[in-house]
C-alpha cells in the first residue's frame, strides 16, 4: 500500500486563508458578514454579550415603527363634560383633546371598524357595547401605568398601541393553563410540566409560569435569602417555573440571561445589569395591571374573548415588548399624549429589590 506524506506548505497555506477570511469577517463595531451582530452588555471575559441575527433584527425593525401622532388639539375649544354626555374618565380633557385621542384609538385598536367599534353612531352616551366599557378601564390601566411605573416605562411610557399594533385585542396575550386531559398509566400526572410548550421556548420545563409567577412576583426565587438556612428550599418545582418564566422573558425581549444577570452568580444583584432593576419594576407593574384592570375587564368581555378556562386574557412582557428589549423600539408616541393619556413621571430613586 502506498502512502502519501501530508503536503504541510499546502496545509498551511490553507489554514492562514482560512483564519484571514475569519478575522475578515469581523469588525470593530461588533457587527459580522457572517449575519450576526453582538454587543457587549457586561464586564469582559463574564459572556455577557447579546447575540442577534441581522435578519431578524431587521423584521423586528419593520414590526415596531409607531404611527405618527395626531396633530396637537386646537386650545381654544369648550370642556368635553360640557358638550359631550356620559363622559366618565376623560372628563379633564377639552372637547378638541378628547376628539384627537379618539381618532388616534382607532387607529390604535380598530382602524377597520372605526369609531363603530366603541360607540352606537345614534347615540354616542350609550353604553350598550361592551367595548366601550372595556376601553374606559383601558384608558385609565395606560394612566396609571405612565403615572405611577415610571421605574420600568421610564420617560418613554405606553399608549394604546404599545400593546395592540391596530388589533382590536392584542396579538400576544395569554390566558390560564392547566395542560391537557390527563392520560393514564405513566403520564397520569405530568405536574404542569413534561410538555414542549411555545410559553417555554418549546421546552418541557412548567408549562405555565405565568399564572403564578406574575401573580406573586416575589415567588420569583431559586435560593434562599440567606446562606445555610433551611427555612427557605424551593422545589424542583418551583426552580423549574422560575426558570420556564425567565426563558419566556428572555423570548419576550428577545435577549439571553446576560441582559440582566451576570451568569457566574445569577442572584447577585451587584453583579447584575441595571436592566435586571427595570425588570424587577416591570413584573410588579404586570402582576398590577392584571389584578387591577385585566380581571375586572374579564367579567365584560363575551365568552368568545375568554380562555378555554374561563378566564380573561391577561399580559406578559410579551404583549409590550413582542421580540425586543424596548418596545417599539423606544419609539416616544405616549410623549405626544401627555394631557390625553396621563404625563410620564419617569423613573424614581428605586427601592432596594
């Protein structure tokens, strides 16, 4: 049997094009030819870095541009209590103040079905349609979350399309899930897990997180709050859920872990990123504007509109943000509706997580 000795000048030469064309494709700035970009979020050798693909952030770019505000409402015009009936929460704006918020809701929320959509075009005062109702709690959920959140709204705030992108109901949001009929033998008992759910990343880690986690936030633990004490051990469970909750948060912003953690001590918040406090504000804020306002808003709503369990559709991260870490991009229309939908605080010194 012949043997050929290996061609070592030939080997090399390849290697060094090889490594050229590598180093080629990197740049400065972060950026790849090879399609993905990244950006350094922390300190270096820590990975802390977020990864994107370029086609994808483009997408993201064309799903999240903000319509054009409405131009500024005319001054000079009479109190909207004094020519308008049954006006029950914008009754501190002028007649031309509420006609423009009610131009820009309908392109917001229905911009096919038009004003039709809330109101009985032969009698504006009547509340016969259920979604006139439902916007009234709407209207003052925005208020309240660009007045008081101002910890995770920060000075750019929400408005109607934050979460509805000209849909009547919002295309990410989520209802109760107790999993499907139980089969028998092995997988009687699947415990809320052991399913490739979407809510997951496709995982088989809990396949709700949301119903308990963003109801009680501060259930949010995988360790105690204190070294070598038992009085605080989370299940397997438990662990499982918060991790099936950050995942869906991770989707949601569409970053990895090191947005806000610094993954060689995933519970130190010295560690963490700033970003991890915005967070910290954000699951309150959401656990907030379910109790407050999604559940009372259930009871309005035609079973159509409810979840298999009977419940009403409620938010995540997912429902504002929809793939980015800023919704719409840091787009500031909430800014041009300061008197109509509440002024944005901005952020207060924060409490201590």
């Amino acid at each position: 049997m012949t043997r050929y000795a290996p061609n070592w000048r030939l080997l090399a030469a390849i290697a060094v094009v090889g490594l050229s064309g590598l180093l080629a494709s990197c740049r400065d700035d972060g950026t790849s030819v090879l399609g993905k970009t990244s950006n350094q979020t922390g300190y270096r050798g820590t990975g802390m870095v977020q990864i994107a693909s370029k086609s994808a952030t483009e997408a993201l770019k064309l799903k999240n541009v903000a319509p054009p505000p409405e131009d500024p409402a005319d001054p000079d015009s009479k109190p909207a209590k004094e020519v308008y009936q049954n006006i029950q929460v914008l009754g501190d704006l002028t007649e031309n103040e509420l006609m423009r918020l009610m131009a820009s809701m309908t392109t917001w929320v229905a911009p096919e079905e038009g004003c039709n959509f809330c109101h009985n075009p032969e009698n504006l005062a009547d509340d016969s349609l259920y979604t006139k109702k439902v916007a009234r709690h709407m209207i003052e959920m925005v208020r309240s979350i660009n007045s008081k959140w101002g910890n995770h709204v920060g000075t750019t705030g929400v408005t109607c399309y934050t979460c509805h992108r000209g849909k009547a109901v919002p295309e990410f949001v989520w209802f109760g899930n107790s999993g499907p009929k139980q089969a028998q033998g092995m997988a009687r008992d699947r415990e809320g897990r052991g399913l490739a759910s979407a809510t997951v990343g496709e995982t088989s880690l809990p396949y709700d997180p949301l119903t308990p986690l963003l109801a009680h936030p501060d259930d949010i633990r995988v360790v105690g709050k204190k070294a070598l004490v038992s009085a605080y051990i989370p299940t397997t469970m438990q662990t499982e859920t918060t991790y099936g909750l950050m995942i869906h948060m991770s989707e949601a912003l569409g970053v990895n872990c090191t947005f806000c953690h610094n993954t060689r001590s995933i519970a130190s918040w010295p560690q963490s990123t700033p970003q991890r406090v915005t967070a910290w504000y954000g699951l309150r804020m959401v656990s907030e504007v379910n109790k407050q306002y999604l559940d009372v808003v259930a009871g309005l709503l035609p079973a159509s509109h409810l979840g298999p369990e009977g419940d009403g559709p409620k938010v995540s991260c997912e429902t504002c943000h929809q793939g980015v870490s800023k919704p719409l991009l840091g787009a500031t229309l909430a800014k041009s509706y300061a008197k109509e939908l509440g002024p944005i605080t901005g952020p207060t010194p924060p409490v201590k997580p």
